[in-house]
C-alpha cells in the first residue's frame, strides 16, 4: 500500500458487502477502522474490525476526526445508506452543512463525489473496493441453465440504453423492461423496491443493473445478490441482467442455484453500443 500504511478506514452503509469486505481485508492483514450509521451494522462489524464507530450520517467532521487521530490515510466506502432515511433523522455539523450547501445536484454520485473530493483535500486516500475484491465482480457470460430468449435479448440491450441514460442523469442503477417498454426506473427507493414495483406493473420482465456513466469507480458501484434474485422471484420476472466488470455479484452460488429452480435468466452483459 501507498505510504507503507497497513490501515485502512471503512465507510460502511447497510448490507453484507461490508462486512464481507472488512473480513477480506483482515484475511489479507489490513488493520481496518471501520465508520457505520447504525447500530446493528456496527455489531457484525466489531466482531472482524480493529475499532468501529457509528455516527449519524450529518457527522462529516466527526468522521475526519476519527481517521485522523488513527493516521488512517486510506478509505473505501462501501454499503447502501437509505438517503431518504437519513435525511429525516440526521442533523448535520458544520463541516457536513457547508459541503451539503455547495452541492449544485444532491443526487448519490453527486453526494459520493463532492464527499471523496473533501476527503482527499483533507489528505485521504479513496481506494475502490474492486481492487480488493475482484472476485466478485461480474464477467461477461451467462450463469444460469436457462439463457434468454432472443426476444429477451432485445430488451437487455432496450434497457441497457435506457439504463445508461437515466444514470447519466445520476438518478438510479436499475431499469425494468419489457417488449422495449420501460416498466420501473430505480431513484430513491433503491433497487430492490423498484423490482418489486415493476412485478405489480408487469410479469416476465427483465431488470438490467449498470454503473452510471458518470459515475467514479471506485464509488457505489452496483451490488446484487440472493436477496435481489428473491425478489426477482416475487416480481415474477424473468431476466437479471448485470453490466459485466462493473457490478458486484454477492452471494453467487447460492443466487444462481435459486435462479436456476425458479427458471430465471442472469447475465453478464456488455452493449456493443455504450
């Protein structure tokens, strides 16, 4: 690592990559200090991590704090954090206040973006997770006993157009198609209540996940796994595809094993056309 540093600082949202992250990153003898926003996450973290601490979402200052008195220089953010939830209950510093009021756009990646400029002007180091956690990202290919038809091709390659167009606009990673007619797009509810809304909508239909074209690398990637191809399966769609090399694939095995019983299509895709 940069500057012989071993430690790294985790900015951790919700979800299993965190955690699954921070135990990666003991098993290669990183020392982690991990920054949560709630106490349930901060118990699964405890039990991997070298310190943890949960703070409000609006603690920007606190957070810098706390990394700078570790000398942790280098930071991954990782984890969904429920934007609507936390502006109901967070209360901002200053350091959060002043940043929040330079915004020109309050969408994720402009918040992502805006937050890790901060942080490097404040000496840090933002690493992106792929480059400890290759193995689960997507490559090209299909996964599954059952590929789609060619009819359903049409519409992976409909919705990766779409996709790509509204991420441009940065309001969400996920589109659900079908017969080239756009059924949901994902803004502030997040993925998994998007496809559950185009099942209400629209049966058999294909959910395409892509990074924004915008969007930096190294931040919010997209991230699926079992709990998304369960509610694949209660949405009654048919089709799961996913950007190839730019999108986390948690959960693999058991996710294309439960595909595969409920004979759903899931993808790795690139557009010749993006």
């Amino acid at each position: 690592m940069e500057t012989g540093n071993n430690k790294i600082g985790l900015i951790a949202g919700e979800g299993d990559f965190p955690i699954i992250l921070a135990q990666s990153l003991k098993n290669k003898n990183y020392e982690v200090v991990a920054i949560c926003f709630s106490n349930n996450q901060k118990e699964k973290l405890k039990k991997i991590v070298s310190e943890v601490f949960k703070i409000s979402i609006g603690q920007f200052g606190k957070l810098i704090k706390i990394f700078k008195e570790r000398e942790v220089k280098n930071l991954i953010f990782l984890g969904k954090i429920d934007k609507s939830h936390a502006l109901k209950i967070s209360i901002p510093d200053f350091k959060a206040l002043a940043l929040w009021r330079k915004l020109k756009s309050r969408e994720d990646n402009s918040i992502l973006k805006s937050v890790a400029e901060e942080l490097e002007n404040e000496g840090f180091i933002i690493k992106g997770p792929a480059e400890f956690l290759q193995e689960f990202l997507t490559p090209e290919g299909i996964f599954t006993k059952r590929e789609p038809t060619s009819e359903e091709w049409e519409d992976i390659e409909y919705g990766f157009k779409i996709a790509k167009i509204i991420g441009s606009f940065d309001i969400g990673q996920c589109v659900v198609v079908k017969n080239k007619m756009t059924v949901a797009v994902e803004a502030m509810e997040g993925t998994d209540a998007t496809i559950l809304r185009a099942g209400k909508l629209r049966k058999n239909a294909i959910v395409i996940k892509v990074a924004k074209p915008i969007q930096d690398l190294r931040l919010d990637l997209p991230v699926v796994g079992l709990k998304t191809i369960e509610n694949l399966i209660k949405a009654q769609a048919k089709v799961l595809a996913l950007e190839a090399d730019k999108t986390f694939f948690l959960q693999k095995k058991e996710a294309i094993k439960l595909a595969d019983k409920h004979k759903i299509s899931i993808v790795g895709y690139k557009s010749k056309e993006i």
